[in-house]
C-alpha cells in the first residue's frame, strides 16, 4: 500500500517535469511525425508497389507508433540520469521510501507518456488517410501490446539510465533501437531485403511485435505471431527489471563531485 | 543517553585506494559533531556509508542505536542528508519540492508542512516560482528545510557552507544553531576550521583515513604549543639579535616585516621569563602581542607531523 502511495507520488512528480518541458514532447513527436510525412508523401509512390494490397500509410503506421515510444524513452533514461546526477536520488535513498517506487514511478510515467505520444501520432496518421477494421476487441489487443512493448522498452531505459555517465550519454541506446525499427518489415516487407538481412529482420523481436499490430490494424486479426510478440515484451520487461533492479541495488549510485 | 552515532574501525576503498583506514568516533544525541577534513580527506564516503547510501568494506557504524547495513530501514527512518551540491527539484516550485518529501515522509498535512517551513526559511514570496529562478542561499535554504520535513532526530549536512556568500553562511549557522538547541543530533562535514570551531561542541580532524585527534575546540587547541608571543622590532638588527638570543631555547617563527613569534609555554612564569629574557639583552620590542592558538594551527600541525611519518 505505502509503495503504491510512492509510487504514485514518484510518477505524479515525474509527469510535471514532462509537461512542464514541452520541447522533450515536441522532439520526440517531430520525427516519428516527419519521417510518416515523408515515407507517405516522398518515398510512398515508389515503396508502395512493394506492399500488394495494403495501403502505405497502413503499411507503416505500427512502426511510426513503435518509433515514437523508443524516441520517448530516451528522455526517461535522461531524467533519470539527470536526477542521479544532482542526488536527488540519492536523497530518496536515504529517505523511508519503499525502494522499488523511485524506479516505479518513472516507469509509470514514462509508460503513461509515451502511450499519450502514440496517440497524437495516430491522429495524424489518421489525417492523412490511415484507415483500419479493428473492432473493439483488435484495438485492446493492440492497446494492450503498445503498452507492455513501452512498460518493457521503458525499464531498459532505467537500466541504461543507472549506468550511464551522463545525462547526455543516458538516451544513447536508443539508437540500437532505432536501428532495430529499420532492419524489419516496419517501412518494407522482408522479402525485398537481401537474404543476409532478411535472416535477421524476420527473426528479431521487434518484427513480431511490428506485425501483430499492423495485422489488428489493417485486417482486423490477431495474426500468426501474436503470442511471440507478447512472449517478446514479456520477456524484455523481466530482464530489464531483474537488471535495472540489480543496478540499482549495488549501491555505487553516486552522483558526480 | 545513547549516542546518536558510533563507527568502530570503518573502512573504506575504492578499487586499491584506501580512502578509510580505520575510522572511530562517537557522536553524543543532541550536539553538533563536526568531522573536519581537506579536500578528498573522506568526508563524504563517511556520509554515504552512515546514510546507508554504500557499505563498509570493514567495521561498524549505528546511527540512532541501529547499524547502517542490518537495520538500513531503521536508520533512514532517523536521519535526514542535506548533500554537498542542493538535492532540489529545478522543474519544481519551492512549494512543490517541499510537499514531494512531506508525501514520502507521509506526513499528516504536507500542504501545511510546507507552509510552515517556506515562511521559517524566508521562502513565502519564492514559493510558487520554480526552483531554477532561486539563487544559491534560496536553493541552500530550500534544501536544509527539506531535511526537515518529519523531523529526523539526526541530520548529515555534508560541506552545509561551501559555495555560500558570508551572509548565507552566517544564516546557515544560526539555523544548525537552532536545530541543535530543539534536540536534533546535527553531523556536518566542513573544510573550514572557524566554522567547526563557532558551530560543534566537538570536532575530529580526519586526515589521510584516519581521526588525528578529536575532542572540543578547546581540548584541540592544546594540543599546540601554547603562551606564544608576537614581537614586533624597529629595525632589523633588534630582530636579528633577538632571533640570535632565543632561538636555542624557544621554538620561534619569523613574520614578515620586523615582526618575530615566540612560544614561551603557556604558564605566566615562562611568559615572564621570556620578557626578562629580552630585557637582560637590551632589547626592546616597539610592540607585542599574545596569540591565542587557532584550530588551524592544530589542523597543520597535526597534518604535517602526519606526512613526516609517512
């Protein structure tokens, strides 16, 4: 009860500083936003053709949505870097503060976010002619798979929070991530990627997750791979937990002098 | 009454630099404690090790009648840090960062708690402002009176005064002041030697890992030599006479100028003999005066013996 307390209050605490920097909001929308203009617009006319019956922008959208939450947890790894670096970590450390709620509570807000995030790219998706069949059902599926890929994807962030050096160097990781977003079937199906790559991109844990949405939302079906993309989350949020928990246990957590 | 504090033979390395050597002191409840060091003396590796924030390699350490690494839970129930740079919240209003730790503290009313403390620390009219707006006395100010919030029976304030101008600072130590006259257990870390010596009611000097010495600034300063006397002459020759005469029997330093300090001892006697000594040779300062002995000379005394046995 007193760790949910404190975690609620770690999280209320942490989503002030969100709203109250909206150039962290605005950077992590620009390019998600950007890059689904310009794949729609730009490059559409000529990746299309790759995508049979599917529209582009249907195409596209689940891994616009995947780019979002991995640019928003970068800033979850700063913050948290940064409150490390002014101890103000290591002032709740010293508090009667269940331990598990300073981590807790940038998980939820950063989890909270980021799902705010996909939503404002989905709208603009929406804009610019992104259409589904999902019923009610397909969209909790989905919803339900966005929010445990970000929860999981969010505490690797606090790991690599804990350990970085700096602030700045906190978010780094996040470009493996995106890379991950490219070598798969987010902007082209794998069959047109030479075998070498193809071999990775069908076989990462982002591709599940990037199909199983993209299948809720254009044919209105869970698809063949749902279990492997939930197994996929599942499977990262335990051992990001297991190692952020770790981290943060070995009491070396002190900030620069 | 238990001490607020005892650590018996603490150590402390990071990878094989030694940084404690066997660290003993008891700090009694209620009294101000000043552990006194240079720069990279371990200061803030006691303060870590005694707020739970990392262990021991070696010995024991309790705080409030619980050992740091058995009891951690217990310990931070008692205690409160105040770190060397302000744990503030920049994003946050003054208001904001003091309701924060009244909700983690779980205090009945944080609201009220704020209210209170933003007006005893001369806050009201910075409260809603955020924290980046405040200068480096507010941010201080703020950060002290977070560490009230439930009111911890022991406070660590680790270098409370480095970085602050002469008036934050004499603010500063009328507010430990204060804490120590309502009970509160007060342990701070200073490089500064006036300021151990206006606030504590005792002091140990940690110097390379281990405490030199310790006891009141009184019991500290006889540890130097005492009855020392300063002699100003009117010309050189005088001085060059009078260093001739004494400097076999009296340890004596040359000032700058014309000026020469003697100690005699200390008892009114040897402070006679030395004048008579003066008189016998015709000698005759144009000036003198006593030197009351300072907790900085303790502090290099005490370190420079310690390098010549290295």
């Amino acid at each position: 009860m007193r760790a949910l307390k404190d975690t609620w209050t770690m999280a209320k605490r942490s989503l002030r500083h969100i709203v109250r920097s909206p150039d962290t909001i605005i950077t992590v929308l620009i390019s998600p936003i950007a890059l689904l203009l310009m794949f729609v617009y730009v490059l559409g006319g000529a990746l299309g053709r790759q995508t049979g019956s599917v529209s582009y922008v249907d195409f596209i959208t689940p891994g616009i949505i995947i780019m979002t939450v991995v640019s928003g947890i970068a800033y979850a790894a700063f913050r948290l870097n940064n409150d490390i670096q002014k101890g103000i970590i290591n002032r709740f450390r010293t508090m009667p503060v269940a331990s598990s709620s300073i981590l807790s509570g940038q998980a939820m807000s950063s989890t909270l976010s980021n799902l705010f995030s996909s939503l404002l790219v989905l709208a603009v998706a929406f804009a610019i002619g992104f259409r589904t069949s999902a019923g009610l059902v397909e969209w909790l599926l989905f919803a339900g798979l966005l929010a445990l890929f970000t929860l999981a994807t969010t505490w690797m962030a606090i790991f690599f929070g804990l350990q970085a050096k700096s602030a700045e160097g906190a978010g780094s990781f996040s470009y493996i991530l995106m890379f991950l977003i490219f070598i798969s079937p987010s902007f082209v199906p794998t069959t047109s990627m030479t075998p070498l790559l193809r071999g990775f991109a069908d076989n990462q844990p982002f591709t599940p997750i990037i199909e199983t949405m993209r299948s809720l939302l254009t044919t209105g079906t869970a698809g063949d791979k749902v279990w492997l993309a939930f197994g996929w989350c599942v499977g990262i949020l335990v051992v990001m937990y297991a190692l952020a928990i770790r981290q943060y246990k070995r009491k070396t957590i002190v900030a620069n002098s | 009454m238990k001490p607020a504090i005892t650590v018996r033979e603490l150590k402390k390395a990071y990878k094989k630099n030694a940084v404690l050597k066997g660290v003993d002191f008891t700090v009694e409840s209620g009294t101000i404690f000043a552990l006194l060091g240079s720069n990279g003396a371990g200061k803030t590796t006691i303060i870590n090790i005694l707020t739970t924030l990392i262990e021991a390699d070696g010995g024991t350490a309790t705080v409030g009648g619980f050992d740091v690494v058995k009891s951690s839970a217990k310990v931070r129930q008692h205690i409160s840090l105040t770190g060397q740079f302000a744990a503030v919240d920049d994003m946050l209003t003054g208001r904001e960062n003091l309701e924060l730790i009244g909700d983690l503290r779980h205090v009945k009313d944080s609201a009220q708690t704020a209210k209170a403390l933003l007006s005893k620390f001369n806050l009201t009219d910075a409260a809603d402002r955020r924290v980046t707006t405040f200068s480096g006395g507010m941010r201080r100010r703020l950060d002290i009176a977070m560490s009230l919030i439930g009111t911890p029976s022991i406070i660590f304030l680790d270098e409370p005064t480095t970085g602050l101008d002469p008036e934050a600072r004499n603010d500063m130590w009328q507010t430990i002041k204060t804490l120590a006259q309502s009970g509160t257990t007060v342990f701070l870390t200073t490089q500064y030697l006036d300021e151990a010596d206006e606030l504590a009611d005792s002091i140990a000097l940690l110097h390379h890992g281990k405490i030199v010495a310790q006891g009141t600034a009184a019991e500290l300063k006889k540890l130097v030599p005492g009855g020392r006397v300063k002699f100003t002459f009117h010309e050189e020759g005088q001085l060059k006479a009078a260093i001739t005469l004494l400097e076999k029997d009296y340890e004596i330093t040359k000032g700058d100028d014309l000026t020469l300090t003697v100690a005699s001892g200390g008892s009114t006697t040897q402070v006679a003999g030395l004048f008579i000594r003066l008189r016998d040779a015709k000698l005759e300062p144009a000036d003198f005066s006593q030197q009351v002995p300072t907790l900085d000379d303790v502090f290099f005394k005490l370190t420079s013996n310690k390098k010549e046995e290295k």
